[in-house]
C-alpha cells in the first residue's frame, strides 16, 4: 500500500489555509493557520460559516480557489481566534521593531502559549526607534 503522500501530487501544497491580516502596535501582521489535506479543518472564532477541506475534483493543486472577506474584529491578549480539527501549523508574519526583545531564537520549537516577545508594553516604549 502506497503512503498517502505518494498518492497525492502535490500534497503539501494542497493544504488549507486561512491568512487573517490585520495590524498591531507595529504595523502589519499575517496569522496563518494550516490543516492538513483532506483530514484537517479550521474553524474561526468569530465566523462559523467557513469550511475547509472541502472535497474538491482536482487532484494536482496548482492556485485553487480563493475566497476574501473583510471582518471588523480587534483581538486581545488571550481572545480566542480559531481551533484546529486535526490541524499541524500557524505561521505568523508580522513587523517589529529592530530593538523587539525575542524570548525566542532562529530554529526553535514553539508550542502553543509559548511567549514569543516581551509584553507589549515593553515593546511598545521600544517602537519610537
């Protein structure tokens, strides 16, 4: 029996994604949850009707739909934003400040509630370099 990985082309690039983009204290920021094909799903907080992993008859993944919409959230620290259902991985993209002080360094393994930056309210005294 073939792996599922050999059976799919382009396995890795058929995974779901969600980007929600937004900004913070120093300027953009990309929150990227990604489920894995065909057994991961991705649920938002604060919008139910999305749905990924949805069955679809193209087998080689080369673009795939897209779909946009615009929601008026603001998030706090701790505010829930979404759930996995069998997922693997957030990817998050933002700016920062060159004097940000990291509580992590390059090829770390975060887990999640791992703090990544001080609190805000030292990074922001920071922001006026």
């Amino acid at each position: 029996m073939k792996p599922f990985a050999s059976v799919v082309d382009d396995l890795f690039t058929a995974n779901e994604r969600v980007v929600l983009s937004g900004t913070w204290a120093f300027g953009q920021c990309h929150y990227v949850p990604v489920a894995a094909y065909n057994v991961g799903g991705i649920k938002l907080a604060f919008e139910n009707k999305l749905r990924t992993n949805q069955l679809r008859s193209v087998s080689v993944y080369t673009g795939g739909e897209i779909r946009t919409r615009l929601f008026d959230n603001a998030f706090q620290h701790g505010d829930p934003i979404g759930t996995f259902m069998l997922g693997s991985t957030i990817v998050m993209m933002f700016e920062a400040p060159q004097s940000m002080d990291w509580a992590v360094e390059v090829g770390d393994k975060v887990k999640m509630g791992h703090l990544l930056t001080q609190p805000l309210k030292k990074a922001a005294a920071a922001k006026k370099d």
